[in-house]
C-alpha cells in the first residue's frame, strides 16, 4: 500500500509539472500600430506644424533682411504655438517614436531660442547657423510623423 501511494504520489507530482509547464502558454503580441482614429489626430494637430514649417522661409528671409525686430516678432506670433503642437504630437506617436520625436522637437525650439537671441543682440553669423540647425531639426521631427496613406 505505500508502494501504491509513493507512486500515486510521483505521477500525480509528474502530471502537476506537466500541466503548469505547458499550460499558460503566452501569445505574440502584434506590434502597436496607428489607429485610423489616432492618425486623424494627429493629422489635426500637424496642420499648424506643417503651416509654421512652409512659413519658415519668411523667417529666412527676415534674418537676410537683417531686419531683427520683425524675425523676434515672427518667432513669437506666427511660430508662438509651434512648441504646443510639436508636443502633442510628440506624445501622440508610438512609444519607440516618442523619444527621438521629443529630441528633435526640442532641439526646434533651442534653435527658435537661439535666433531670438542671435537677434536680440544682431548677431547675423549666429542667427543664420541656428535658422539652418531649426530647419534640419523640423525635417527630422516631419519624417517621423504618420500619414494614412
């Protein structure tokens, strides 16, 4: 009778093992992709980014102009709600996206900062180097947004 119930024992042990080993089995999870829903959001919130980045060129050319009252004016109006958007949006992508969407975003507005400051002070050699660094920046950020087609 012990012999019986050791062996009992040592298969019942053996079918436990079995069935905690095999069951439970974890499923692939798909990689995250974009909604429809959150592309379109994001496709609001990139209207104003892609309208500041074709109105760059006005930038340039008040920086050529030497005409430092107005290009300080155009970083704080017309580009005044750049960094709001970029944010969003930033936030808005997939999680191995965020990061370098956030660095590039923020490298934007150092370079932003950096004009205002180069025309603050009428330094044309800086304010040209950093409009250069802002627009390689924003291209970068462009390239990492989504589109639905």
């Amino acid at each position: 009778m012990k012999l019986l119930r050791a062996i009992f024992s040592v298969v019942l042990a053996v079918v436990a093992t079995v069935l905690v080993a095999c069951g439970g089995a974890t499923e692939a999870k798909a990689p995250p992709t974009y909604t429809p829903d959150t592309i379109a959001a994001i496709e609001r919130y990139m209207t104003p980014i892609t309208t500041a980045r074709s109105r760059m060129d006005e930038l340039e050319t008040l920086i050529e102009k030497e005409n430092w009252i107005f290009a300080r004016n155009f970083i704080h109006g017309p580009l005044g709600q750049l960094r709001g958007s970029m944010s969003y949006v930033s936030r808005s992508l997939l999680p191995n996206d965020q990061p370098e969407a956030t660095k590039a975003a923020d490298e934007v507005f150092q370079h932003l900062n950096n004009i205002d400051s180069a025309a603050k002070e009428r330094n044309y050699p800086l304010a040209r180097q950093q409009y250069q660094e802002a627009l390689k920046d924003f291209d970068a950020f462009l390239k990492l947004i989504p589109s639905q087609s």
